[in-house]
C-alpha cells in the first residue's frame, strides 16, 4: 500500500533511506512517469524506499500570483497517478512563500536529508529548487556529495519523445486532444461538480451534466469532443460511460459563459447533481457552431453522438 503524507512532518520518523524524487509533475505526462518509475526500480535494485515530493499549489501560483499555467490534473488525480507507478510514498507538501525563500542547500537540508534520508534522487534534468529557484541539477548534485546521497538529472523523454506540460497545454489550446493524450499517456481529464444549468439540453432530448470545474483547469478548445462521462461515489462507483463532450458558450442561444457539458450516450436516467465528475477527451468531433434554427442544431446533435460512438466503441 502506497503511503501518503500531507506535508513532512507526517514523514514517520524511523523512516529509513530513501530514494526521492521530486517536482510539480503536473499532468503526470509520460516523461514524468519515467522519471517516477525508475526511482521505484532504483529503490527496489537497491532494497530501499522511493518516495515522490509533489507540491500544491503549483509554486507559480504563490511566487507570482496570476502567472501560473492552467493545470493538467487537479491535486488528488496527480497524487493516484503517482501512487500508481509503483512509488512507496508520495509526500503533498504545501508551497508556501516561506517554503519559496528558503535557500538551496538549506532546502535539501530539511527536506531531503533530515527528513528522507535521502540516498539517492532523481529529477527532471530542467529541475529548479531553493530561493529564486537558483539551485539546479549541478548543485543538487554537488549538494549530495556534502551530505551523502546521489543525485542525477533526467531529460523528460518517453520512447523517443521530448515531452513537457507546456505542449500539451499548447496541443489542449488547439483542440488537439488526441495529441495531448499521447503525450500523457492517457486522455486529458476534466473534473468538477455537476451543477444546475439551463438544462437546454434536456429539452432538446440530449440531457447533458454541466461541470463547474476546479479552478485554474486547463480546458480544451471550445468545440464537441468524444469521450467518457467517469464518476465513484456511492450513487454511481465505478461508473464510466461514452459520452459527446460540449466546450463553449452556446452560441445558437447567445451564450456568454463557457461550459463544459457531457451527454451520456443514450442515458436520460442519469442524477447527477451534486456529484464530483470527471469527463475524458478522445477525441474533437467538430468546432463549435452557431446555428440558424433549433431544429438544425438537433439535427447536428444526432450526429454528434453518432460519431461519438463510433469513436468511443472502437
């Protein structure tokens, strides 16, 4: 069972040499997941523990309010992806401005030495840490020679692929959700609650879920995508369905807000109100439109969902 602490002080204090690795890993993309998983292997040749440092929020958002990306994965999907790479511990720890003024050696110090016991880490070869984010791979490096542990730096590459969270917002931007899954590994998730709208959808016989997504989501590009409709709880676990996914701002009814909508496939059984969704893209159907008549925009719906299926069944 992989372990989880919410900060370091919930790092038990028996706990022995580790190998750590560390970063924001937003999107877990799969140059993240090498660089996790040789950290477990690395443990595991070496009859050790891995550990992986994550942080939230994203230190962009504390250092320079405003500026920081929109995030692929939300703070609890980053962490099961991380638990499922075969790691032995993830550690959440809350960046701070504190945390962001701490110098190099003295952060590796408290966080990698005197907590961890680290014997070895492994980190993106773009990697930054400490005040003004001045220490990089060489002085992690150096660093570990001063207190007893190994470090290497890793380029964010997976079979050939040089991959980093700022394509795959750029690919997510475009629309280009089935580039963005490739890079990741899997299809780009949005998570939110589904909420009351104008329930426009259910008059036209395609009763949609409507998202409030988590703040500062990176959300594809306005336009109807294939994919599925996921949610666990206890209404609906384990539940996963094919769905056609709406991004925009309805402009055949002079919509001004952006939503992201998802119609179960040939589901008109569905409560979904109140429940934390999830909705994964496959692949983009077609641009949002603006249609002359109601009757044209129903007309396009069906076909909609006709090609959502047949992407999602195949």
């Amino acid at each position: 069972m992989v372990r989880r602490w919410h900060g370091l002080d919930e790092v038990p204090a028996d706990w022995g040499r580790s190998v750590v690795t560390i970063g924001v890993f937003d999107g877990v993309h799969r140059g993240h997941q090498r660089i996790v998983r040789s950290a477990a292997q690395t443990a595991r040749e070496r009859g050790l523990r891995s550990v992986v440092i994550t942080f939230d929020p994203h230190p962009d958002e504390v250092v320079r309010p405003g500026t920081h990306p929109p995030l692929l994965t939300s703070t609890r999907r980053r962490v099961e992806l991380l638990e499922g790479l075969g790691t032995d511990a993830v550690a959440v720890v809350p960046f701070t401005l504190q945390l962001s003024k701490v110098p190099p050696d003295e952060f590796v110090q408290s966080v990698l030495v005197d907590r961890l016991h680290a014997a070895h880490v492994i980190v993106g070869e773009d990697f930054r840490f400490g005040h003004r984010a001045k220490g990089d791979v060489a002085l992690l490096i150096q660093l570990g020679e001063k207190y007893d542990f190994t470090a290497v730096g890793m380029p964010l590459v997976a079979n050939g692929d040089t991959i980093s969270s700022t394509y795959i917002r750029s690919r997510l931007n475009a629309g280009a959700v089935e580039d963005a899954a490739h890079a990741l590994g899997r299809p780009h998730r949005v998570e939110g609650v589904v909420v009351r709208g104008h329930q426009r959808g259910r008059a036209l016989g395609f009763p949609t879920a409507n998202l409030e997504t988590l703040p500062h989501t990176a959300i594809p590009a306005d336009g109807v995508y294939a994919g599925r409709l996921v949610c666990d709880s206890a209404r609906y676990p384990d539940f996963s369905w094919p769905a056609a996914i709406s991004i925009g701002t309805n402009p055949t009814f002079e919509g001004g807000e952006r939503t992201v909508e998802a119609y179960a496939l040939d589901r008109d059984d569905l409560d979904l109100y109140g429940e934390h969704m999830a909705v994964d893209f496959q692949a983009r159907i077609r641009d949002t439109l603006k249609f002359d008549s109601i009757d044209a925009l129903i007309e396009e719906m069906h076909r909609d969902v006709v090609r959502a299926r047949e992407i999602t069944s195949s």
